[in-house]
C-alpha cells in the first residue's frame, strides 16, 4: 500500500512540476532563460583511426576522446583513414577521412554545422517545427527540411559542393540562389563568386554510406529504446553492455554487467571543464555517456542500478550528477563527489533560472517540486554554497564516495588510477556542496590528452582557416579560456554567466564570426539536369583498406547460406527495425525507394524516416522562405524516373506494403518491415488513433518474425545435432521458405486492411448518381 502511494505521489509531483513549468510568467521566463545553457548538447560517440579534437575558443588541437561532450565552437579533424560518429539524439553525424567539422551554433532548436572539408552522412531522425538543422560549407548553405539521411560533401580546394538527399528534402543556398533537392537526388554545387548547379539522381553507395546504415541500424534495432525518451543521447550502447530489470519501487532500471568489482559511478573517467556548465564528467566506458548525464544512480541488492528519467519528458543534459563533498576545495586536500540518487534534487553550479531547475530535475528523475523550490532558494537564490539538511541515500553506501587529489582533479588524470581511500568518518563529518570549488586550468580545458597538444594530425592550414557559406546568423565566437582564466579564479569552480564572458570580448571587435560569411537572401533558382556519374566528388574511403561496399562489416553477422550476404543485398538490412520506433516515410513525398538503381533489390532498402508534425515545404515557416509555387519552381528539379532494371523488380507506389523477395528462406533474411505512414486527416485526434493503430500492427508482425526465427534456428539446431544428411537440410530450408513466404503474405494483407480501414477520405465522399461511373 505504502509503495503503491509513493508511486502516485511520484507522478503527482511529476504533473505539478510540468504545471510550474507552464504556468510560468512568459516575460520573466524569456529574460531568464536566456542565459540558461542548452538543454542539449552532442556527444563524441565513436572514433576509428586519427581524430583529433579542439575545444571551443582554443588553438591547441588535441586527441580526442570518446564520450567527450561538445557544443557550439568545438572542432573535429578526421584524418586520412579514420572516421568519427557525433550522436544528438534526434540525429547522428559521421565524418569520413579527412574531414573538418565544428559547431556554428548548437542549442535546443538549432544545429548549424561548419564543413570546411570532407564529407559528412547525417541522419535526422526527428525535426521540429521550428528548428534548424544547417550544414554550412565554403560555397553554399544546406537547410534540412525534413527528417531523413543526407550526404554532404565539400571539396579540398573549397571550390564545389556536393549534396545527397537519400530520405528528406532539403534547401541549398548560396549567392543570392537557392535551389531545392528532394529525395533521390545528388546536387552539385561549384563555385564561390557564382553558384552553379546542377542535379541529377543518386546512384549507387560506397563503404561510408552503408558504414553510416550498419551505425544507423544499432538506434533502430535498440532495446532499450522502450525505457527511456528518445532524446537520451547515448542509449543504444546500453544493449550490450547491461540488462532491464522492474523494481517495484523505481520501476525499469538498467544495471551494467562489465564493471570491475568494488566499480561505483563516476570512478572510471575523468573531469574536463567545458563552458558553460564547468566540471564535466568523461567516462572511460563506451556506454558511458547516458547514466552519467541523465537519471540517477541507486544500489539494489548491493548492485548499482541507473533509472532512466520519465519516458514523456524531454531529457535536460547535466554535467555530471552528483553532490561534492568538503567545502573550500574538498576535504584534507581531495576532491570527492557520490552520485544523486532517485528523487534527489540536482542544483547546478553554475547560473540558471528557476526553471531550468525545474527542468533539469523533472526530466532526470521524478522529484517533489517543492523539494526543488527549497533547494533552489538556499544554494542559488541565497547563494548557500553548502547543502544542508538533505539525506543522500548513496552517500552512506560502502564505496560510493570517490576522492582524488585536487591536482589530479583539476589536470584532467583518469580518476581510478587516482582515487585515495577515504573513510566513513571523513564522509559523515564533511560538509556537502553543490560544485568542487576548484579553478580550471588549462589542461581542465583540453583534457585527458593535453600532454598531446601540438603532436596530432590537424587540418591543412587552408581547411583551418576557410569561411563557409551561413544562411542562419551564429553567435560570436567563444572566447578563448586565457581570457576567462582570471574571472575563473575569483569564483573557483562556478562558471562564468553569459553577460560576464561578453563583457571579455574586445569593444571594438564584430559581433560577426569571422568564419563565416552571410548568404544573401535568396530567390528559387533552376539547376541544370545532368547524368548520373558526371560530377565530381570526394571519395572519404580512397586509400582506406576495407571491404567491397557490398560486404558486411565484421561486427555485423552474416546469411546462413554459406555465411555471406547475398550480392545485391545490403548489409544490415537483415534485421528488422524495434517496432517501438517504426519509421515511415512522409506522405505524398518522393523517396528513393521510388527511384530504380543498378542491381539493388528493393529489399535492401534501409527504412525510411519516421513521420513527423514538421509542416510540409511549401507551407511559409519562421526564418525559411516559402517553397516556390508551380509556376516559378520547374518540375524539372525532380528526379525522373529510368526503366526498371532486369535485377530489379518495380517500385511499389507510395503507402503500398513493400513485396518481400520470393528467395527467403528466414525472416532475418528480409528487409524491415514496410512501415507506411497513416493518412493524415486533419483530425489530431483521428491521426493519433491511426498511428497507434499502425504500431501495434507492426508489434504483432514483429513478434510474429521473432517467433517463427526462433523456432527456425532451433530446426537448424536440431539437424546439426542429428548430423542429418543434405538432402534433409535441403527439405527443411524448403520448408522454411514456405513458412517464411507465408508469413509474409499474411502480413501484406494485414497491411492492406488496415490501410483501407485508414481512408476516411474515400468513405466521406458523396457517391456519384445512378447511371453515372
């Protein structure tokens, strides 16, 4: 009774902090919050070969490190054969070899990248109606219209420019011209005084493009996508690395299974000061990004367990969430610290409004609000550096206080090789913080691997220091952390507000970023219609040894029949996407499973992007031109269709299921299952009805393929154990074959009634008269 009211109590607090948050004065919450940090930022998820990293407002370039936060002014370099994966939540971002990347601006509605080199595969999974996803390059500016994968690519020289729509639909704007790109065309962009264009359809992929599918399959096959909001950076590393498990009184948590023993959170990394949330967690493991800045941590059954925040509620990044313990620099010369855990208030150290609190509280774990306000009002409002009167549960469990030297603290040194051993008496008797009262140093800023400043691969002097094309405005520059360092030291540990790092900036400087140069307003213009194959383009992978582009990658498991994929099949397309995650296409929206390709089957198409409210192009938007209408846009710029080839069955019309290839045998062996969108009726209501209706379609379907999978590996088992002869193997494969094309067929007409059960337009229209067609 007691457990089943606290959890009431939970949601209670939860409906009344998301009341708070929207019954808020507007005007007091816009001159607030505008000195609030982003409630997002991006994460460094992946590394292959020589990467190396910049942070913000420095000239120092260093290795960089996984997991490693960034944010708007951060650089990467991707050298000759390396490749890198930056993760967002609602997108991921991969660089090829020899690619310059940074940050123009990145916050909660805006993502502008700089490319001044290379080439970039990005998805966009989701994409508000408001927001702006820009990828700048030295001759034009690429706004993305509508989730999707694009490919951008930017030549050495900076001379051209070349744009891939897959899925989506996209503007390019440059020189006073903007021209559009839809899904399934490649557009090429060149020169910098005059913007040439010119258009044509995409052919085929190389290693980078089903590189980036196979990294794009791990987010949409993920399990643990049903725990947690899916703007929890970082969450599909938590498949392999642990399990799920209900607690009657945390509901679902997550508890890792490689750690050491004697492991706690936050042992096994290191602190970097990154502005402007100032002392940031790193962590060593490669799951190690989401437990760390979102949700709490608690021990059950003497095990360390993560909880997730609520589901519904759009996570709010922090630093690193936990309590400090000593006052003025830590306790007998360390610095420790012990995770938050569930229900305990987070109070960060540096400036934020009342709301952002709130958010950042509520959107991380189910607390009382008025447990917030309380917090709030003594360690901000009245700036009461100590926290007084809070019961920590981690805070008494053995092992959970980690501590360090202050110089290994502020020197960025991996905390495990660090750690002195502190005692229950130390912990009980200290006072208990809500920051590490410690100044940054320079190494604070660069990291774990500042010792390698200056002795790693960075962009060509000519890549460093060429300007892009911006149709966004960005903010100005970060200052540079030597300007900072003084101010910094005043107030040890508590980051500098926006007001007072403007104020460093030079008077006389421009609020203009000298890397970047404003694109002119522009009108629609007409490319010219070109033939595949005649443009030019990087080649990320030329020199890189690897595998022919239609071989699958060694982490990805192979076809029973004879342990290879089939020759037009593309990899990872194997395994069907989690139905908790169905992507569709958009309606009424040309996508390139429309549009036919030399000897590659319809089944290897990857899924198409999830539905979203984003308004579709030619209605006018804030910040973005209306589409032109028919008259002054020429259809031109679509692409046109080519005769099917021989190796290639017809494309099936748009909101038809997807034929499966008549050659499975097994249901790992077919592509995604077809995931039309609904119809969209104008009724919110309605529309969420067909939805829901669509996803627990595609739930049974998916149950239905894990079914009849399982029972047909447990068949194959079954003759490897009997050492049946080939003529019995080859009956079973029959066998499983016309279970497989079966199931199959079952599925399409499950599809085809519901679609016709969807089409409130067809049934309100009046009949014609008798006598009449």
């Amino acid at each position: 009774m007691n457990k089943a009211l606290d959890k009431m109590a939970g949601w209670t607090t939860v409906l009344l902090g998301i009341v708070l948050l929207t019954t808020t004065s507007p005007r007091r919450a816009a001159a607030q919050d505008q000195y609030d940090p982003p409630g997002r930022v991006a994460r460094l998820g992946y590394m292959e070969g020589s990467v190396s990293f910049q942070p913000a407002g420095e000239s120092d370039w260093v290795q960089a490190v996984p997991n490693r936060p960034m944010t708007t002014g951060d650089k990467l370099w991707a050298d000759r054969d390396s490749r890198a994966e930056v993760q967002l939540g609602s997108a991921a971002i991969r660089l090829a070899a020899n690619t310059g990347f940074s940050f123009l601006n990145l916050d909660d509605r805006t993502v502008q990248i700089q490319l001044t080199s290379g080439s970039l595969n990005i998805r966009v999974r989701r994409l508000n109606r408001d927001d702006i996803f820009e990828i700048d390059t030295p001759n034009q500016a690429f706004s993305v219209f509508q989730p999707g994968r694009y490919r951008v690519e930017a030549s050495e020289d900076g001379n051209y420019t070349v744009v891939s729509v897959r899925e989506g639909e996209g503007e390019s704007t440059g020189n006073g011209q903007t021209f559009t790109l839809h899904a399934g065309q490649k557009g090429t962009f060149s020169g910098t005084d005059t913007l040439n264009a010119e258009v044509v359809n995409i052919a085929g992929q190389d290693q980078f493009d089903n590189w980036s599918y196979e990294r794009d399959q791990r987010y949409e096959r993920s399990r643990s996508a049903q725990y947690l909001s899916h703007d929890v950076v970082g969450y599909e590393d938590l498949d392999d690395n642990g399990d799920w498990r209900d607690d009657s009184n945390y509901g679902h948590v997550w508890f890792p299974n490689r750690v050491s023993t004697g492991w706690a959170p936050y042992r096994e990394g290191h602190w970097d000061w990154v502005a402007p949330w100032g002392w940031t967690w790193v962590d060593d493991s490669s799951w190690g990004y989401a437990p760390f800045h979102y949700g709490r941590w608690v021990t059950i059954g003497g095990r360390w367990g993560w909880v997730a925040g609520p589901v519904e509620v759009v996570p709010v990044y922090a630093p690193a969430l936990v309590v400090f313990i000593g006052a003025g620099g830590g306790f007998g010369g360390n610095v420790g610290w012990f995770p938050l855990g569930p229900r305990e208030v987070y109070v960060p150290s540096y400036s934020v409004s009342r709301e952002y609190v709130n958010r950042v509280n509520i959107s991380n774990t189910t607390v009382n609000t008025t447990t917030i306000t309380n917090v709030y009002n003594t360690t901000i409002v009245n700036k009461t550096t100590n926290i007084t009167n809070v019961t920590y549960v981690n805070r008494n469990v053995a092992g959970a206080v980690t501590a360090v030297p202050q110089r290994a603290f502020v020197s960025a040194q991996p905390v495990a090789r660090a750690a002195v051993a502190v005692n229950a008496r130390e912990v009980a008797s200290a006072p208990v913080t809500a920051r590490a009262a410690v100044a940054p140093s320079r190494e604070s800023v660069l990291g774990l691997h500042a010792n390698s400043a200056g002795r790693v691969t960075a962009p060509p002097a000519a890549v460093a220091s060429r300007q892009v094309i911006a149709k966004a405005t960005p903010p100005p520059p970060p200052v540079a952390f030597a300007k900072q360092q003084q101010a910094l030291a005043a107030h040890p540990g508590q980051p500098l507000a926006r007001q007072e790092v403007q104020s460093l900036r030079p008077a006389n400087t421009a609020a203009a970023h000298p890397m970047v140069k404003q694109a002119p307003p522009g009108k629609p213009a007409t490319p010219n219609m070109g033939r595949p194959g005649n443009q030019p383009g990087n080649s990320p992978d030329a020199g890189r040894p690897g595998p022919p582009a239609n071989t699958p990658p060694a982490n990805q498991p192979a076809t029973r029949s004879g342990n290879q994929h089939d020759p037009n099949e593309r990899p990872g397309a194997t395994n069907p996407a989690q139905p908790n995650r169905p992507p569709s296409p958009q309606p009424n929206q040309p996508t390139p499973n429309n549009q036919p390709e030399p000897n590659r089957p319809e089944s290897s198409r990857p899924p198409a992007a999830q539905p979203t409210n984003r308004p579709e192009p030619n209605r006018p938007e804030p910040n973005r031109p209306p589409a032109a209408q028919p008259n002054n846009r020429p259809e031109s710029n679509r692409p046109e269709p080519s005769p099917p080839t021989p190796n290639r069955p017809p494309s099936p019309q748009p909101n038809q299921p997807v034929p499966r290839p008549s050659t499975a045998v097994h249901p790992r062996d077919l592509s995604p299952i077809a995931r039309p969108a609904p119809p969209s009726t104008g009724n919110p209501k309605l529309d969420q009805k067909y939805q829901q209706q669509q996803e627990k379609l595609y739930a049974k379907q998916e149950q239905d393929h894990q079914k009849l999978q399982q029972k047909q590996e447990q068949d194959h088992q079954r003759l490897e154990q009997q050492k049946a002869d080939e003529s019995r193997k080859q009956q079973l494969e029959q066998q499983h074959q016309q279970q497989t094309q079966e199931l199959e067929q079952k599925h399409t007409m499950q599809q085809q009634k519901l679609q016709e059960k969807q089409q409130p337009a067809s049934r309100n229209q009046p009949k014609p008269p008798k006598g009449k067609p």
